[in-house]
C-alpha cells in the first residue's frame, strides 16, 4: 500500500466513525469529495472498521512516509481501533481505554498533595468560614456579569491575538468568531471551520470567572486550538501535504497533545504576571479584579490538577455512585454542587468520559517537555513545535526522559 492509500485510509476510517458517533469529527477540511462519498455509503459494522483499523497498522512499516509520521499515524490508528472495538460491544476496563486513546498509563492522584493546595488557598484567603465558603465567595466576586461576557472575551481576545501575532506567525486571514451558548457540558469549545476561520463557543451556564477567563481565551484560540490548526493547516497539510492533519478524531493522541498545549497558552502567549495583565484589560471596560491575588489563587489551585481524573476513575473505573463522584469533587475541588454536577455530566458523557486524561495528563506531559529545554532554547521557540510538528504523548514522553537524562549529567559534569 502506498503512502497516499494508507493516508486516505486513515481519513476514511475517521469519517466512518464519525458517523457512527456524533462529534467523533472534532474537524475536516480535506477533500470534501471523500467526505461526501463516506456519507453516501451504507454505515459500516464497527467490527468490519476495528479490522480496518488492524490492516492499516500492519501495512504502515512499509509505506513510504517519514517516521514522524508513521509513529503519528500508529498511535491514531490504534486509538481508532480501540473506539471501534468498543462500538461493536467488546468490554476494555476504563484505564485500558485511556491508554489505547491517549498513550498514557492513569493512576489517582496525590490526597497528601490535595491538602497542601488546601493548605496554600487558605493561606491565601483569610477570614471566617469554611475554605470552601471563603473560595466560593471569592469566586463569586470574580464572576464577569453575564452581560458583560461578550465584550471581556473580545477584549481578551484582542489582547492575546496581538501578541501571538508578535510571536508565530499566523495567515493573515485568520478570524475567531465567538459565540456565547447554553445547556452545554463543556466550558468553551472551538470549531474548526477550515479556511483559517473558527467558531469559539462559550458556555454562558458556567458563570466565568475574570481570573480564568485569560486561560479559556488562550486555550480556544490564541496560542491554543484556533492557532495551532491554522498553523498545522498552513504547514503540514498545505505546504508539506500531511493529508492525515486535515482531520481531528476525538479520543485520540492528536487530543492529549492539543489540550495539554492549549492549557498552557496563557503560560507560553503572556507567562509570569498575567494577573497583573489581565486586571489592566479589565479596568479598561470598567471591571475590578485583585491580578496579583488571582494569579496567585490559580497556582495554589493547579495542585488540584488530578482530582478531575480520580472522579473519572470512580466513575467508570470503580463503579462508584454519581452522588459520591459528586461528593469526592466538593470535598476535594471545594466546588459547590452545581458545579459538580456540571463535571459529572461531562464525565458521564459517552464520548466524553475518558476526555479529562487530556487535561490532566496533557498538561504535566507538554509542561514537562517545555521545561526540558536546552541552553539557548527558548520557550518560543519550543512551543512554535507543538504548533507545527505531528508530535505524539509517546514521543514528548522519550524526549523528556532524554532531556531529563542529559540535564542531570551535565549538572552532574559541571559539579565535578
């Protein structure tokens, strides 16, 4: 099989499970005629596409493509095939799952490290009441009015485009059109629309907070999703002809790798001082936030990163009780039940359910890789390469490994 078969393959199989799972096709903007062909045909039985899945992977050693790409198109054929063994009936445990999806191995966290963050944002939020009334009150305050969302996300928006603009260059067409939705699982979501154009929606039910209203922006749009398909879409599918970049397949690599990257946008786009930044757009429109304070909340509350994917591991790992799923993220997230029960919803969705891995895993695998730099490197420079490169978890998981590896002997050298 030829490189461009086995690449059309990959797509087919992709489109034939999107129409077997509703939003499987995250986004395509290939050939539209293969598309359509795919919606013109009888719908596959899942056991016929995990086979498909099996051929493939078996004939990629020989085809004629670079080993980035192949080891690109391994992880998400093999994550294709574990989506289809699972339609067609087949029972994988919940942790086999995530493994197969996202090339990760899960474990729960750290409640030792939970009561340190508990310990840090009680420090931070002096007064009467329980932590959990002081930081639900604290949050509150910090709340964007709902009629003010609109206007804070442009603002935002506007502010982190120009200096990612500065920083990666983007196709000057390139636009973010932003939507404020309803009755939604998830807190933002960014639609691909191809052209260099996408739809960011915003969940309006949540009640964003200014403080995490920079991360949601970065995240969907600049540096994050919006900015990395319209740099991947430029470079590997336009320029260099990686046709398998045209699609993204939810529970995949391809998933890991972009949520992780765009949980840290804010991180890489602005860095140390983004309360400070924010609270300055803010005033701009009239509204008032503590900068410093909510830099310095996020941080203590970042060592509560895993208690998401615990909930998850109860859910569909321990068969335990969505009432005590609850219970674990308001005793641990100090979030109020409605805000719980929000996160449940999202972990109890089929499509969903191992989604939060990407988040949590995503996030310590890409900061550890980004952390692993060399002298001279910057962190520009090395956050450009996930706009642009097919990396995989696997391969940042090698690198940081051998980054770790050559940092100590040098240390080790430099001692001597």
């Amino acid at each position: 099989m030829d490189a461009d078969e086995l690449v059309r393959g990959y797509l087919v199989l992709g489109l034939r499970l999107g129409r077997l799972v509703s939003g499987f096709v995250d986004s395509y903007t290939g050939d539209p005629a293969l598309s359509r062909a795919v919606d013109n045909e009888p719908r596959l039985d899942p056991k016929a596409l995990a086979g498909h899945a099996r051929q493939l992977q078996k004939e990629l050693p020989g085809a004629d493509l670079t080993d980035q790409r192949k080891q690109f198109l391994q992880a998400h054929l093999r994550a294709l095939e574990c989506t289809a063994r699972k339609l067609a009936g087949e029972r994988i445990t919940f942790v086999d799952e995530v493994e197969q999806y996202f090339q990760v191995r899960i474990r729960p966290g750290d409640e030792d490290a939970y009561s340190q963050a508990h310990r840090n944002l009680d420090a931070l939020l002096p007064g009467s009441g329980s932590l959990a009334e002081r930081l639900t009150a604290y949050r509150t305050a910090d709340e964007v009015p709902a009629r003010r969302l609109q206007g804070a996300v442009q603002a935002i928006s506007s502010a982190l485009r120009d200096r990612v603009r500065r920083k990666y260059a983007l196709p000057e067409q390139e636009i973010v059109e932003y939507q404020v939705v309803t009755n939604k699982p998830w807190s933002g979501f960014n639609y691909y629309l191809g052209g260099y154009r996408s739809r960011v929606a915003i969940n309006a039910d949540l009640g964003h907070r200014m403080s995490n209203l920079p991360h949601l922006v970065a995240h969907e749009s600049y540096p994050g999703h919006h900015t990395e398909h319209c740099r991947k879409d430029a470079g590997l599918v336009a320029k260099r002809g990686h046709a398998e970049q045209s699609i993204f397949l939810i529970n995949t690599p391809q998933c890991l790798m972009a949520e992780g990257m765009a949980d840290l946008g804010l991180h890489a786009a602005v860095g140390p001082g983004w309360g400070v930044w924010t609270e300055q757009i803010f005033r701009d429109l009239g509204l008032r936030m503590d900068g410093e304070l909510s830099e310095k909340v996020e941080s203590a509350a970042s060592g509560l990163l895993t208690v998401r994917q615990d909930a998850a591991l109860l859910l569909h790992d321990r068969g335990a009780d969505q009432d005590d799923v609850v219970a674990h993220l308001r005793r641990w997230l100090l979030v109020p039940d409605r805000r719980a029960r929000q996160m449940v919803r999202f972990l109890a969705d089929p499509l969903w359910r191992a989604y939060t891995t990407t988040y949590v895993e995503g996030v310590r695998l890409v900061r550890a890789w980004l952390d692993v730099r060399v002298p001279g490197e910057s962190l520009d420079f090395r956050y450009l390469r996930l706009l642009d490169e097919p990396l995989t978890p696997k391969s940042l998981e090698s690198q940081v490994r051998d980054g770790l590896s050559w940092l100590a002997h040098n240390t080790q050298e430099n001692s001597i």
